[in-house]
C-alpha cells in the first residue's frame, strides 16, 4: 500500500473503527459477554485466541427483519466479503473474500464453502450456495487471510455454515413472507430434543419471484434436516440431509446504453432464446466424533451427493454449425462424495505445550456432460442435436496437519501444512470428423504452509501476525473451451499461487460501551493469477495472467452503545492490481470485478423488548468491468430501514417484520460479468423494494 493511501486510510478509524458489527454474535444486554469459539481453524479456539481475521453471523443476525432466501443478506457488511445479489437466480450470488473468487462469471470460485463440515465446493473448486437453508442455521463463520489455505484448493477464504442443534422440548415453527416483484417464502421446521438425547432439526421452504427485471422469474424449494446424539459418554453422531430443486429464467446483462434506457429488460437474446436453468441436488452426510481422553479424540465425517442442471444459453445457431462447437444446451450431472478422518492431541506436559491436529481429506466428483444444439429446425430454445458428450472426473488427496504451540501464558505459535493433489481426467466420448478425440489428464500438486504468532496484551486485546501459501486450480467450467475455435480442454491452464500475509489486533470492550473491535491489514501475491479470456458465443476462456497483488485494511466494530441502541459498521479498503502487462491490462490495472473501498454503518434501536427499528447505509466504491478498466459500474450509496416485533406468549413465539430496500430509489448496478464478450457487463440492482413477513412458533 503506497504511502499516502495509508495515510488517507488512517483518518478511516474516526469513521469506523468504533462502529463495524455485522459480525460477532450479539452481546447480551448484561454486564458479560459471551465467549465466542470458532471452529473453522481446525483446532477450535476462543474468538481471542484465534490468529486469523473471522467474522461470526449468529443466527438471530441472520434472520432478523430478513427474507431468508440468500447470504448476502445478513453477509453484506462482513469487511473483506464482496457478496452480490445479481437478482439472477439462474446464476448464483457474486462472491469474492480479499479479491478471490471476482472472476467468476457464474457459480462461485476461488472460495472454500462447507455447511456442518461438508464442502459446498467441490473438488475442482467450484462452489455453490442455493440449496443453503437459512432458516436452520445456528451461525456462519467466515474466514479470511492466510489460514484459510489450511482448507486446501481454491481457499482464498473460507465460509463455514453450521447447522443449529436444538435442545429442549419440541417445537414447530411456521412463515409466511412476501415482498416486491412477486417475491413470497413459506416456511415450516420443527425442531427440539427427544427425552433420549436426540437432537432435530428438520426445515422446508419455498421461494418464488416473478423477479426484479424482465424475464427473471424463478421459483426454489430447499429442505434441510439434522439428526445430533451422543453415543455414550464420550461419543457423537451427526446425520445432515438436503435436497434443493429450482429453477429460473436467465435475463442476463445488459449493455451500458441499455442499462441506461431501461436497467428492467433483460438482454434480446435472453427472451429470443429463452435461456433459463434448472437444478436438482441431493446430500447426506455424517460425523462421529469421539473423545478418546482427556488428550485425545477423534473425527469422522463422511458424505455422498448428486447434483444436476439444464441450462439454455442463447448461443447463436450460426455459431453452433461450427464442427467442434459444444451447442447451446448444457446438460450435466455430477455424483460426488468424500471423506474427512482428523485426530487432535493436546500435549500438556511437553516442553513446549502443543495441540495437535492431523487428517485426511479425501474428495471425488464425477460429471457426466453433454452439449446439445438450442435449436430444431427454426424453433430456438429447445433441445435439439447432441454437440458434446464426455465423463470428467476430479479427485483430491489432502493430508495436512496443524499445530498450536503454547510459548508462554500470553504467546501461541501457529503451524500448519496441507499437501493438495488435484487430478483432472476427461474421456471424451462425442468424436466425429472435425471434432476428434479430445480426452485428457492433468495433475496440480502443490504444498501449504500457514504460520502464525498471536501475543494477548490483556485478556481483552490480541495482537497476532500470520503468512501462509495459496493453490487455486482451474475448475472444469474453466477448462471446457481453449481459445478461438479450438476443441478440448484448455489443459495448459495452470493453476495461480499465493504468498499472503496479514496483521491484526482485536478488542472486546467491557464497560460502559460493550462490544468487539478488530482491525487487520493484508496483502497478497500472487502468479499465474487465472482471469477470463473474454467471452464469445456463449464460450468463455480462461487464461494465466501473471503476477497480481492485493492489499488492504479491514476494520470491524460491534457496539452495544446501551441496552437499547446498537450500532454495528464494517469497512474495507482493497488495492487489487495487475503486477505485469498482460493481454488488455496493462500493469497497475484493478482486477475486475472488485471495488476498492465498501463501507455498511447499520443502527439498531430497542423500542421496548418486543418492537426493534433497524436503519442500515452501504456504500460500494466504482468496479471495473474489464482487464484494460475501459468501462466500469459507478460508486453508489443505498440505505434501508426495517422495523420488528418478537413477542413471547406463554408455550407461542410471535414473530412479524417489515423492512424497505434502497431506501431512496437510488439506480445502480448491483453486480457484473466479468470480460463479458458482448459488452453486456451490467446486472441492475432493484429500486425501492419492500418486503414483509410473520411468523409464529409452538413449544410442546
């Protein structure tokens, strides 16, 4: 960071540094706060302890005055976290943590997701974030820096969602929210603990919208189901089950002159084609857990998935005429599973006391693919001609270790070593003249070291320091398509590396003001960095560009100011650029996709202890829409205000909340395709949007 942006960065704190908090779970209104234990560091630690920049979203965070249908509700004010929603249910939420994961054009990248310890990404690196049930979850545990390549490939950070373990009688629960453009939820969950110990959680909904822009309806059904017994004394089993089926329509982006005359429609090609998605996916899985002593225990877990999706591009039929051409039609299904054994020791009597943990990870997918022609005769957005067909499959082995070593009363040493080995195999099974045998493998290995020393001031204030080595591979989607006409796979795509540092210091505040604070600044580099190649008749490429960097200052703050009014601010400032000349981006070009300041300032008042009132303003710095930063989305500022009421009656729960989105009718865009081909860069955020809801809940 050069010398007079640390100098504008410092005058940040006077804004912010007293106010972030869309991030720890809620202090209580007493005199105490509540410990905070993190498990995404492997080990488990105290929030104190924990050498490493977290963000922890509890449950009533992530629920309160909200619609429950996507993270970035709850996840937007998270310092460090780019979290979109493109009001594009036929693509995923736009994610990216410090810069990685920004390149993405669809799906998530560059980014480890796991819900109740099973990933959410898969082997190759590709995530996804729609079969998530907000409405069950107990709290998200976002973690960013250099001990998230503890988690192996494509961990330029971490979010781990942990699934609630109810205790108590029995209780069931029911929702009803609706919202602008057609928006409704509806919900039912049970949950609660039997007299025997075992513990549930078993919760539906369903999401429809006739959505924001033209041709952007979509209608989603999630359910989600947790079974928790102990074994004994000294034993745990969990069981986690989720099934998700949606589908929608694909408006896709616009044009800067289109977005201008009306940011509502959706592209010609759009509704011409009728491009649109369908998914369906299916999981179980399972962890034992087992105190072996006082020093010793032991993890299992297990799971097995099958996922599938239909997608109509609008690829011109001219184009599809080409002899390699893949079509317009994606049609794929992937079957995967995995599994993860880990043992922790605690070594108190060593000279140097350590807590040790070493496992295994071990995960698989196999995707059977084929490309059809989105045409018959005239007619377009059908399934016409097979195009492409071929089974891929990707595997990883990980072994890693992590050690915690206790130097003295206030001082810890960190450190950690994962081997990840990737393995891609393509057999191609669609072969005929102009379109030859395209069949191929590729293996990328690479070692992750993480080091890190933390020093408690007092028990109240930690200072740490950490560094450690990234891997992100190319996923599949990356290597379908070589550049110009080519066929095969894009096998010369090597994966880009990291070398990350970070620096920070957190405080929790026990006087008159309670709450948490914490600062961090990082940087990383990184070569090879994967970028899009650009994207042409419905075929995107990818390419290595070099070296990159991305620096930055994070801050956070959670404030109980009194027992009625509590303020809550988050802000990020990010320098991602292009080290070298590559293709369009000359160096010192931002990387696209990412804004350099992100400012969320929300205030929370308790009228009396049922009734609540939320005020919230974000402020997203311009984005770049492409490597040579020839066109990009404008800065925007947006605030929100939401009103709630909880009330207890005896054996019943009553809950009811309004809010109102973009406050101000502000126009802006809210996301954007990355070095897309057509220029249509611009996904439109929605004007003044309202959304309302009740619900009420019976404990037997």
């Amino acid at each position: 960071m050069k010398l007079h942006q640390l100098r504008w960065v410092a005058g940040v704190p006077v804004l912010v540094g007293g106010m972030y908090g869309v991030a720890m779970a809620q202090p209580a209104a007493d005199a105490r706060l509540p410990e905070i234990t993190i498990q995404s560091t492997l080990g488990g630690t105290t929030l104190a302890q924990t050498p490493a920049s977290v963000t922890v979203i509890d449950a009533e965070q992530m629920r309160d005055r909200q619609l429950q249908v996507n993270l970035s509700e709850s996840l937007s004010g998270v310092p460090g976290l780019q979290i979109n929603n493109r009001q594009n249910y036929a693509q995923d939420l736009q994610l990216s943590v410090r810069g990685y994961g920004a390149r993405s054009t669809f799906g998530l990248r560059g980014v480890r997701l796991y819900v109740d310890g099973i990933p959410a990404t898969m082997p190759d690196g590709q995530g996804a974030l729609s079969h998530i049930d907000i409405s069950s979850l107990e709290r998200v545990e976002v973690l960013r820096g250099p001990y998230s390549a503890l988690y192996g490939n494509s961990a330029g950070g971490v979010i781990s969602m942990y699934t609630e373990t109810p205790t108590g009688r029995p209780t069931i629960e029911g929702g009803y929210s609706v919202g602008s453009n057609g928006q409704k939820r509806l919900s039912a969950k049970a949950s609660g603990q039997t007299g025997q110990g075992l513990s549930y959680v078993l919760s539906a909904s369903r999401f429809l919208t006739d959505g924001y822009r033209d041709h952007s309806a979509a209608d989603r059904n999630v359910l989600n189901a947790k079974l928790s017994t102990a074994i004994g004394d000294d034993a745990r089993l969990t069981i986690v089950a989720n099934s998700m089926e949606s589908s929608a329509e694909d408006p896709q982006g616009l044009t800067w002159e289109q977005y201008q005359a009306n940011p509502r429609q959706a592209s010609a090609v759009a509704e011409r084609f009728n491009t649109r998605k369908t998914l369906k996916q299916t999981q179980v899985g399972t962890t034992y857990e087992r105190r072996l002593n006082g020093e010793h225990s032991l993890s299992l877990t297990a799971y097995a998935g099958h996922r599938s999706m239909e997608q109509y591009q609008s690829i011109p039929d001219t184009a599809q005429r080409a002899a390699g051409h893949a079509g317009g039609v994606i049609d794929m299904s992937r079957d995967y599973g995995g599994v993860d054994a880990r043992w922790t020791g605690t070594f108190n009597d060593a000279p140097v006391p350590v807590t040790v943990t070493a496992g295994l990870a071990v995960e698989t997918v196999k995707e059977d693919r084929q490309g059809y022609e989105n045409f018959i005769g005239s007619q377009l957005g059908v399934k016409g001609a097979l195009r492409r067909n071929e089974d891929n499959t990707v595997t990883s082995i990980d072994p890693y270790v992590q050690a915690t070593w206790k130097l003295a009363p206030d001082w810890s040493l960190g450190t950690g070593l994962r081997y990840s080995h990737v393995k891609f195999e393509s057999e191609d099974r669609y072969i005929r003249a102009g379109n030859p045998d395209d069949s191929g493998s590729v293996t990328h290995s690479q070692a992750l070291p993480v080091v890190s020393l933390s020093h408690q001031i007092t028990p109240e204030q930690t200072v740490y320091v950490s560094a450690g080595r990234g891997f992100e591979t190319p996923t599949f989607a990356e290597l379908s398509y070589r550049t110009g006409s080519i066929g095969g796979l894009n096998l010369d795509l090597q994966p880009s590396s990291s070398s990350q540092y970070e620096i920070g210091f957190r405080q929790r505040l026990t006087g008159a003001v309670k709450g948490h604070w914490s600062a961090a600044m990082f940087q990383s580099r990184t070569s090879d960095e994967i970028v899009s190649a650009g994207s042409s008749n419905g075929r995107t490429t990818y390419r290595n560009a070099g070296d990159t960097r991305r620096q930055g200052l994070e801050l956070q703050t959670d404030l109980r100011l009194s027992p009625r009014w509590q303020l809550l601010a988050g802000y990020t400032y990010l320098d991602a650029e292009f080290r070298q000349d590559s293709g369009s981006a000359a160096a010192g070009n931002m990387l696209p996709g990412l804004s350099k300041q992100h400012l969320v300032v929300g205030l929370n008042y308790h009228v009396t202890p049922a009734w609540r009132l939320g005020l919230s303003a974000e402020h997203m710095g311009k984005v770049f829409v492409n490597d040579a930063n020839s066109e990009s989305a404008p800065s925007y500022t947006v605030a929100a205000a939401s009103i709630g009421y909880r009330k207890v009656m005896g054996p019943w729960t009553l809950r009811a909340f309004a809010r109102v989105d973009n406050l101000f009718d502000r126009k802006y865009v809210g996301s954007v395709i990355v070095n897309d081909g057509n220029n249509r860069f611009f996904e439109s955020a929605p004007g003044r949007q309202w959304a309302t809801g009740v619900s009420a809940a019976y404990q037997f």
